[in-house]
C-alpha cells in the first residue's frame, strides 16, 4: 500500500542517514578511547578528566553501535526484532547507554566548573580538594543511576506485555488500550528524570562557571596569571555552553518523542533519530579540540595520513 512504501521509504533513508552518522562517530570515540587507554598503560594511572573522558567515549561508543543494530534490525528485519523480548533487549541496552552517556557528560561539566571557578566558599574549596577523589564515586553513581531506570523502565515494559497479551486473548482491546495508558506515564516520567537531571546539572555547572568568570573579570590584573586563569575560563565556557546547546536539544528531542511517538509521524521521528545519532560524534570531536593531548594526537595521526 502507500503508506507501507512511505513507511519503507522513510525507513531506508533513516537508516542510511544513522550509517553515515554512526560510524563516523564511532571512529571518534574509538580514537578517544584507544589514546587515553595507551596513556594509561604508558603512565599506568589516569587523571580525572581522563577517567571522566574514557567512560564517556565508551558508552558512546555502545550507543552507536547498539543504535545503529537497532535501526539496522527494524529495517531489513522487521519481523524478527518484533519478536518478544528482543525488541525490549535491545532497547534496555540503548537507553543504559544512553543515560550514561548524559550523566557522563554532566559529570564532565561538574568537573570543569569545580576546577576552574573560584569562589570563596568553604564548600566549594572542600569540593575542589577533594574533586580527584569524588570523580570515581561520580562515575560509579552515574552507570547506577542509568542502570537502575532501565530496570525498573524494563519491569515496567514486562508488565505491559504481559498485561496487554492477556487483554488481547480475552478480544477486549478496549480495556487493552486504557491499561496500557497506565504504564505510560511512569515510563515518561522516568525517561524525563534521565534527561532533566543531568540537563539541569549542566545548567548549573554553565551558571557557576560564568559568575566566576564575570568575578574574575572584574577583578583581573594584567599579569600573566591572571591571562591564564582567564583563558581557562573562557575555554571550559566553550566546552560547557556546547554541552548545553546539545542537551537542549536533546531535551526537545525527548518531549518530540513523547508527543510524536503514537500519532505515525515519520518525518518528526526521522529528524529526531538524526540528531540523537549525530550529538555522541560531533560533540566527542568537540572534545578532542578542547582537549590538548587529543587535539595533537589526531593532527599527528591526519598528518601522517596527508603525507601518504
């Protein structure tokens, strides 16, 4: 039929399009992951930004590639991923990734803000003391975090299988309808706590870190301390106000979602898979280029490629 081609249509391109965005984006933080792993075995100890950026390159990495079997699977065969529980698998496994990669990066965020404001506050002078320490429990706390509202969002799925199949082997599918819009709204709920939580801690991290700025501005001297402290500022301001930019996004993507999921929109649904594939790449190159050691190892490793 017409709407089964547009269907088909609309699934080809997507998964074309998340081809092409994937894997380069899984080449990205694959060379994160593999130098920060070489200085680790070189140096046999990581910093805390390191620790921070090698949990996030691979669980981005994961997303990637786990959203990449996804799309692959709904596509050429759709029949077999329909088949209980494998879609609910692979989607545990996506969201797991994906929670984690948004509590990673607002780790990250945290992190920055910690190190580089100043205020005169005995708390955040504890916190920034303290900070090498606290990251590893951070890290801990956040793959906990993802990993419990998957299990509970998969508990939640379970049940409205369950629940939805019994229903539809007595023929009441009106029943079946008003059950399911029960387990709805905890499922929303959940997905929005693991978008707004870390959203609202980059938030706060980006406000800290440019009253600090604004501080240090006002108070600055023209020595060469004080340049540097500012250009670190003015750095961790880029990398922070990019993370920002990118959660907003992904947090329209997700009220998108929720709105469109239901009502067969395919270019909506389309656009937001674009972006969702897109934000682990471009924002990990991102961050080589904030990153000195990255930045001159990839501009080593293009320009040995140019010369051959």
């Amino acid at each position: 039929s017409p709407q089964e081609f547009n269907v088909t249509a609309y699934g080809a391109t997507a998964l074309a399009i998340v081809t092409l965005e994937a894997f380069p984006g899984m080449c990205i933080n694959t060379f994160i992951v593999c130098v920060l792993c070489i200085a680790w075995v070189k140096k046999k100890i990581l910093n805390s930004c390191e620790k921070i950026l090698l949990l996030l390159g691979c669980s981005r990495f994961c997303y990637l590639c786990i959203s990449w079997v996804y799309y692959f699977l709904s596509i050429i065969y759709r029949n077999y991923i329909h088949v209980h529980p494998t879609l609910q698998l692979i989607l545990s496994f996506q969201s797991f990734f994906n929670y984690s990669n948004l509590w990673v990066s607002a780790c990250l965020c945290g992190f920055y803000c910690i190190k580089i404001a100043n205020f005169r506050n005995r708390f955040f002078f504890y916190l920034k003391v303290k900070i090498d320490r606290i990251v590893p429990w951070l890290l801990l706390g956040s793959m906990l975090s993802a990993f419990t509202i998957v299990i509970i969002a998969f508990n939640i799925a379970e049940n409205m299988h369950n629940e939805s199949h019994n229903i539809s082997c007595l023929g009441n599918f009106w029943e079946a309808s008003v059950k399911m819009d029960k387990y709805l709204f905890p499922i929303y709920f959940l997905m929005g706590f693991e978008y707004a939580a870390p959203f609202l801690a980059v938030i706060f991290s980006a406000l800290f870190l440019l009253s600090s700025l604004w501080r240090h501005k006002c108070k600055m001297q023209t020595n060469s301390m004080n340049s540097l402290s500012m250009d670190a500022h003015i750095k961790a301001m880029k990398s922070i106000l990019s993370f920002f930019v990118m959660y907003s996004m992904n947090f329209v993507c997700l009220v998108l979602t929720i709105i469109y999921a239901n009502k067969n929109e395919y270019t909506i649904m389309f656009l937001i898979s674009m972006y969702l594939c897109a934000f682990p790449g471009v924002h990990s190159l991102i961050l080589i280029f904030s990153n000195p050691k990255l930045e001159k190892t990839l501009l080593k490793i293009l320009s040995c490629v140019k010369c051959k």
